[in-house]
C-alpha cells in the first residue's frame, strides 16, 4: 500500500486455494496484498473455501499421505503470511470498479464499521459452492460417507455401494467415474426422465454397474458417525424406503459466488466469471479472476491453485505496465 495514499496495489477476494496461491505469489512480489478472506460457516469455523469441508486429500502433489483440507488450507493461510500477506476476517459485501482507484467495502470483523479499501487491482477468487439437499444428516455426514467430488473421493469408496443423486450430465459423469471404484452405483433422481446429454445417458445405461431409482428424494442420510444407508420417498407411490450404500455423492448442480459482481463483471449464463483465454483477465483492466469462480470444468484445488498463481502474476504484471502518475495520486486522494 502506498503510504502517501492509502491505495492498495492488490486486494485479493476470498481464500481457497486460489485466492491463498495467488496472496503468496502477490506478497512474494512485495505487492503487500489485502486478503478479504470471507467467514466461517454453519460447517466451518474457518474461512478457506470448499476444503475447508473436506478431510482427506490424496490428489494435492507434495503429500505423499495425503493432507487434510483444513490443514492445507491453513499452511497455505500462513505461507502466504509469512511474505506479508494481510488478512481480513470479514465478507466483501460491495464494490466499485467504474474508476481507478477501485473500492471493496466490508464490514470491520470486530466493530461492524464499514470500511472502504481502495486499490489498483483486484482478484477475484470468491470461489463456488456446490448445491445440497438441504438435509441436516447430509450436512453433519459431509466428508464421512458423503461427498459433493467423486475425483476427489471415489478412491475412498473401493468395493462399495455407492448412490449419486441427480440427473443432470454432473450425476452421471460421477455415476461413471464412481464404478472404477464401486461395486454397484444407484442413480437417484427425482424425476422419471434425465437431464443429461444423450451421449451420457447412454453412457450410464449400457455401464452394469449403474441402476437407476425414479422419481426418488432422498429424505435422510443414516447413520451416526458414517453413512449407512438412505432413506428415500418415492413420489408417485408415496412410499418410502432403505437403500443400502455407505457413500452419497451429491451432484445437483454448482452455483458460482458471484452476486457481487452482477452487471460489473462479464459472466456465462450460469453465472461464471468470463476471463480471456490463458489469462486470468476479465473484462475490466486490473481485476482477474482466479478459481472455481471462472471455471466450472476442473474444480480441483491444484487447477484453483494454478490459476491463482496465474492472477498474480497477471496483476503484477498489469501494475508494472500502468504505473499510476503522479497527478492522478493526486487526484486519488482529494
Ligand atoms: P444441472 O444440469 O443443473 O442438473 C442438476 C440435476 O440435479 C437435475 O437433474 C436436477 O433435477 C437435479 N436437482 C437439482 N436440485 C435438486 C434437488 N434439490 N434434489 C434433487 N435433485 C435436484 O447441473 P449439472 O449436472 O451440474 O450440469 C451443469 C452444466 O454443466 C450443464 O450444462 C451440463 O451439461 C454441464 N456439464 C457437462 C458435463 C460434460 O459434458 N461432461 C459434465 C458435467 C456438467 P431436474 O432434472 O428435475 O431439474
């Protein structure tokens, strides 16, 4: 932060691995990074995104045991501190991006004071969040039996009976991927028809392992410390009943933490920040978006991580080659 000021060089938005990777990268280029890290949630006490939720990760490379999210999410957390990263513990709720210097407004994580930071450049990294049943027993079973990733999880699940609820082409995709490892694969759906493209339905239909259950609702997850089974409703008879598997993949769909930035930021119609290709650029100069926010393909720490990276070194780059003038310090700070 300039001194002389108070404008940022970078505030960098949220705290998963791609907003952690990119304050790292950042303060290692001495550009003293802002992170609006976000707040602990109903199933975390910690800000640091969709890890946060996760226990085991085997796929992350550097751990030959794997890690647990949270302790990852902390190393990185810290990593980044010790090159001088800052860390607010609070929600960006607006922001201004029509003119240089740009605003982030939060509000102070003790007193409640809003409180403005201006800055030259932004990354965005606000991630995005998987869509749940809304059941209690799914949330408590959450990384003990149920997941909402079978690349990250379906190693766990070796010669199980598995259950994937949805119908959309995410549901059968797991449902596929998920055999590799599990004995039989039960596709819940509550319709009597699928959302997904042909080619994946066929997929899933002509796959033995696969079965389908129609016109089901998963109304509660069993078990105490682990999954042991689901209880479902049929909607058309009216009945309910058991169904015997020790995993629940949740594949319903994802929705990108975007609202903030709605009619600022270009998006796809499913609300994903739009950056240029092989960049992390977006449609307005010095903000870059990095993460799950801006993809809706991979979803992976690692690819979160390297496009955090990638908006770091995007944003240092587009500092060196706008430097701010004089007069227009000036101006700033009228
Ligand atoms: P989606 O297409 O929105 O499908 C979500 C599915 O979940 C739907 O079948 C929906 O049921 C069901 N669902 C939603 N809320 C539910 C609830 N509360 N309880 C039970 N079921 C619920 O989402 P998606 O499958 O994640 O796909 C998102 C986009 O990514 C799509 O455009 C898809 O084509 C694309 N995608 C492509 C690929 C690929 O080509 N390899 C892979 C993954 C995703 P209804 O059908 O009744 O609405």
């Amino acid at each position: 932060m300039s001194e002389a000021t108070g404008i940022r060089e970078v505030v960098i938005i949220g705290s998963g691995p791609a907003g952690l990777t990119a304050a790292i990268y950042a303060a290692r280029a001495n550009l003293l990074p802002l992170v609006v890290e976000g707040e602990p949630s109903s199933t975390s006490d910690q800000p640091g995104g969709q890890l946060m939720l996760t226990t085991d990760i085997e796929n992350f490379p550097g751990f030959i045991e794997g890690i647990e999210g949270p302790q990852l999410m902390g190393n990185m957390r810290a990593q980044a501190e010790r090159f001088g990263a800052e860390f607010v513990t609070t929600k960006v709720h607006r922001v201004d991006f029509s003119a240089q210097p740009y605003r982030v407004w939060y509000h102070h994580p003790s007193t409640g004071e809003e409180v403005e930071v201006r800055t030259r450049s932004v990354i965005v990294s606000t991630g995005a969040r998987s869509l749940m049943l809304g059941l209690e027993s799914e949330v408590r079973l959450l990384s003990h039996g149920v997941s909402t990733c079978a690349t990250c999880d379906g190693f766990f699940f070796r010669g199980q009976h598995i259950a994937v609820v949805g119908g959309g082409d995410s549901a059968l995709e797991e449902a596929n991927f998920l055999t590799k490892f599990g004995d039989t694969v039960t596709v819940i759906h509550r319709r009597d028809s699928l959302r997904a493209s042909k080619i994946m339905q066929d997929r899933a239909r002509n796959n033995p392992k696969i079965s389908f259950l129609w016109n089901t609702e998963v109304v509660e997850v069993l078990g105490e410390n682990k999954v042991e089974g689901l209880r479902v409703h049929n909607k058309v008879t009216g009945e309910e009943s058991v169904v015997n598997v020790t995993g629940l993949f949740v594949a319903i769909g994802h929705a990108p933490n975007t609202d903030l930035f709605k009619g600022i930021l270009d998006m796809d119609d499913a609300g994903y920040l739009q950056t240029a290709a092989g960049s992390s650029a977006t449609n307005l100069p010095g903000i870059f978006a990095c993460g799950d926010v801006q993809d809706h393909i991979y979803r992976q720490a690692i690819t979160a991580a390297g496009t955090g990276c990638m908006a770091a070194m995007d944003a240092e780059r587009w500092l060196e080659a706008n430097p701010v003038s004089a007069d227009a310090l000036v101006d700033a700070t009228d």
